[in-house]
C-alpha cells in the first residue's frame, strides 16, 4: 500500500507539472520557443534606389544590385558574415595546386532558373571568362585572374597572373565573379536582354522589373538546398524618398526598408511592431578628387596641399550627428573597424576639422582666399544633406561648393565610366573582409574608382605595395604592407575617407530569421513571415 501511494503521488505531481507547462504555454507569446518556419507569403521591401543592372557579371559601381543578386545567384563559396569564414556553396572542395593555380570540385546536380538544365564547369568557367574577356564590372574582383579552365564536368581550374592571396574570398564568393549564369540562357537571351532577364542558380527567380517602381521575383522550387526558401515571393518598391518608405513600412504597406531616415530611428526603436537590424559596415562614406588629368580636373586640385586642406577642413563628428544621428563611426582610413588591418584612429585627420591647419595649406598652395570647386554626388538624400553640411563646412575656409546632385544612372556613368566630374561625395559598401578589397580596387591603375591618370601609377611607390600585399599570403607579413599603404593614401588625398556607416534595416517583427551582412546585401533565403 505504500508504494502505491507513492506512485499516486508521484503521478500527481506529474500532471501538475503538465498542466503548469500547458498554461505557461498559453501565456507566453510564442515567440519565446523555438518556432518552426513557415512556408508561403510575399515580402514587401522597400528599397531607395533602382538596380542598373540584374547581372551577376556587373557588379561593381552598382548600389542597387547587391539586394538582387544575392538572391538569384550563389556563390562559389559562401561566405559566413558571423566569423567571416568560408563555406561550401556550389563549390564543394577547394584546393590551392601551386601560387597560380587554384581547383575547385563542384556539386552535382544543381538546376539553373527557368529550365536551363544543370550547372556544370562549362558555366562556372564561362562565367569567369567572360568577366575577364568583355571587361565587365565585376571584372574589379578579380584583376588577378588569368583565366578559368574546365577539368571535367564538375571540376574548374583557375589560372592566376600572379599569387592572389584573397583569391577565395573576392574570386569565389558572391563578392562579385564568384556567381554563376547559365551560358545556354546567356547565349539564347542574348547580352543586352541578360541584363533585365537574370538565370542562376539561387533561392528565388526573376518575374518583372518595371523600372523605377519595382523588381519582383519569386521562390525557385527546385532550389539544390532542399526546403529553402520559404517565402513564395519577394517584391522589392523603388521609393527614394526615405519619409515616405519609412511611413509605408509602420503603416503596414511594407515589411521591410533598407535606410530608414536615422534621424528617426530612435522614435522607430519604440515601436512594438519593428525590429532594427543595426550591423557596422564594411563600407565608407568618402570623397574623391579627379587626378586624372583630364579636361575635368580642376586645376587647384593639382596640389596635394590644397587636398589636404579640405580634409584637415571638414568635421567629421557634426557630420555623424547631423547626418546620421550616431549610427556611424568616424574616420579618416579606409580600413574599417571590422576587417583586419584596421588601426584605432584618427590616424592623420582630426575628426573635429582643424580650420587653421587648413587656412594655412591653402595659403602655402596659393589659395589664401580659397577656390570654387563642383562637387557631383548621387540621389541618396542623406549623401545630398551630406554634401550641403560638407561644403557649408568648406565654406569656413573659403572652399566654395556647387553642387550637382545627379540620378544615380548619370552619377554612375560620369564617376565610373566618364571620369567628369572635378570633386565627387559617395559611399562604397565593400562586400570583401580583406584589406586587399578596401584598397586596391580604388588606388590601382586599371581599375573602375581609380581616379589618376590612366597610363601610369598616381604614386607608384603606392601601386607596388598594393601588389606586394596581395601577392603575400602570411597574414602577419600583410598587414605592415597595407599599414604603410594606407599611410600614402593619407598623404596623397586623391581619397578623403569620412565614416564608417551602420548598415540597417527596420523590418516588422513577423519577418522571421533575417541578418543584416556588413554589406548592402539582402539575403532572403532562409526568411519567412510568422502572420
């Protein structure tokens, strides 16, 4: 009899225990335990700018494209933004043969968009070749690629023209050529209808893109990474004005924003129903000169004092508070915090303008009364308050500003492919976590932001340490060669680095498993809506 009454007990106490989880249960909000996903739903996102382009092949000096590539493409590799580490993608093994040789094994039986058949080396290679051949913008990844070449149906081999330390990270990954079209649907669409009719191999597919209003694409189901995605749709809004995205996004009418107004997002914080997701940025806002000795160029610049003038002239603190509201960080390096090499600064330039020093580089440069300048910039609002705060900034020191706030399409062309302009005020998000990606591809003769004369090195003592540094693969032998890199970046102001900007993101709360990259990327594949 007392064993029995011990087990009665025993049960008793069971059940209450059951019925306590069952009412903790109900009175909990769900989102306490691990929720399952679900399948289905459109996401609504609200995005400032138009793409230029839906190919993988013209990344590079495109804003908008990241938010769409990530989406329809995958990388070779893929890059975990956690811990920056590579992993699998369609590549499933990589080696490095010798210095100029790396293979890479693929996965098998991975299906194109659209029913353009399995990927294979045949396109992994035309891909690569073709970037290299037609010069194409994504071309600035990977200058130091030779060529790619087919070993068998599921191996590719890269040649390099000399050691390429961040060879994985900037060659493989989504960064830029390290997506992969179909070479039959390239070859049947053609190159020009290829850049508004996108095939790869990534969670979601492209439906429509009605220019200046909106970009649609919806879920790949026959996806290689079986149960992704979860969403059925994602329609992406092209609305410029930050007051009235931010709006639609509390009102309902949108799910998720990129670049909500910063003087705002305090009051946003507050609501209930959004999350911020708030990531410091490998990027940096900056402003560039034109060294390129071109009819352009504006003959004051010529003189590396008067450059310097206007970096030891601007405030970099005001900026961040006026502009940003402190979701930004200040610098004077294009390094940023998070990517190796970085150094605590201000490392030349005061964050809190140095009037007199420049008053007087002005003076020595003959410029005692200053000099009028036009200064270019984009249709991003806060880069047009920006440039107004900069050149009220200028002012002080009798720098005189015009500016010529552009489309992003002209701003673009007269930056990239034109080089008109005599001062220009943008910002740069660098995908890559390699010192390498923050330097080169901006100060090296041959590539798409370099801003010196085209036939030679602007500094060519400059020019060799950048090829130094990524010829040299032992990290700690690295990072004196960009330290003292980025110390003639400093002296020579073609670049004027200003902050490092948080990347974020307001989205409601139902929009479930998103991250924000240190990038501009928007990477939905494995979001899903909890309504």
């Amino acid at each position: 009899m007392e064993e029995r009454g011990k087990q009665s007990n025993f049960c008793s106490i069971l059940w209450i225990l059951t019925i306590g989880l069952l009412v903790t249960a109900l009175l909990v909000p769900s989102n306490a335990f691990c929720q399952k996903a679900k399948y289905g739903g459109t996401l609504r996102v609200g995005l400032s700018y138009d793409p230029i382009s839906l190919s993988c092949m013209m990344v590079g000096g495109d804003p908008g494209v990241d938010n769409f590539t990530s989406n329809l493409y995958d990388g070779i590799l893929e890059m975990n933004f956690k811990d920056s580490s590579l992993q699998q993608g369609l590549g499933t093994e990589w080696k490095q043969v010798d210095d100029l040789t790396w293979e890479v094994k693929l996965r098998k039986g991975v299906p194109f968009h659209k029913g353009y058949g399995e990927m294979t080396a045949e396109d992994v290679a035309f891909t690569m070749n073709y970037i290299l051949e037609k010069n194409m913008r994504s071309k600035f990844a990977v200058t130091a690629v030779k060529n790619a070449e087919i070993v068998d149906p599921y191996t590719v081999r890269y040649r390099l023209n000399q050691p390429f330390a961040p060879f994985t990270i900037t060659g493989l990954t989504p960064t830029a050529a390290g997506m992969v079209v179909s070479k039959k649907a390239f070859s049947e669409i053609g190159p020009e209808k290829f850049l508004r009719n996108p095939v790869g191999t990534g969670p979601f597919e492209f439906v429509r893109w009605i220019s200046g209003s909106e970009v649609e694409i919806k879920k790949f189901n026959n996806y290689y990474r079986k149960g992704f995605p979860y969403l059925d749709r994602v329609i992406f809004k092209i609305i410029p004005d930050d007051f009235i995205r931010q709006n639609m996004l509390i009102n309902g009418e949108l799910d998720l924003i990129e670049a909500p107004d910063w003087k705002n997002l305090a009051q946003i914080e507050k609501n209930p129903k959004i999350a911020i997701y708030r990531t410091p940025g490998h990027n940096w806002d900056y402003i560039a000169f034109n060294m390129t000795g071109n009819q352009h160029m504006n003959p004051a610049l010529k003189d590396k004092r008067v450059r310097q003038a206007v970096a030891y002239a601007i405030d970099r603190e005001d900026i961040i508070k006026a502009i940003y509201y402190g979701y930004a960080t200040p610098t004077d390096q294009p390094i940023a915090p998070s990517i190796t090499g970085s150094r605590p600064g201000p490392l030349k330039y005061p964050y809190k303008a140095n009037l007199e020093k420049a008053r007087q580089l002005l003076k020595e440069a003959g410029y005692p009364n200053g000099f009028e300048v036009t200064c270019i910039t984009s249709s991003k609002t806060w880069l047009r308050r920006e440039t107004e705060l900069i050149a009220a900034q200028l002012a002080r020191v009798g720098i005189r500003v015009k500016i010529d706030a552009l489309d992003m399409s002209t701003f673009d062309t007269r930056r990239v492919k034109e080089k008109r302009f005599e001062m220009l005020l943008e910002d740069i998000s660098n995908p890559s976590a390699d010192p390498d990606s923050t330097i080169y591809w901006f100060h090296h003769t041959g590539t798409a932001a370099y801003f010196g004369p085209p036939d030679k090195p602007f500094n060519p003592e400059l020019e060799a340490l950048l090829d130094k540094g990524r010829a040299v693969t032992d990290p700690k032998k690295r990072l004196p060669i960009y330290h003292s890199a980025v110390d003639k970046i400093l002296d020579d102001t073609v670049y004027i680095y200003i902050c490092h900007v948080d990347w974020i993101t307001a989205a409601h709360k139902y929009v479930k498993n998103y991250i924000q990259p240190p990038t501009s990327k928007k990477l939905f594949g494995e979001v899903w809506l909890d309504k």
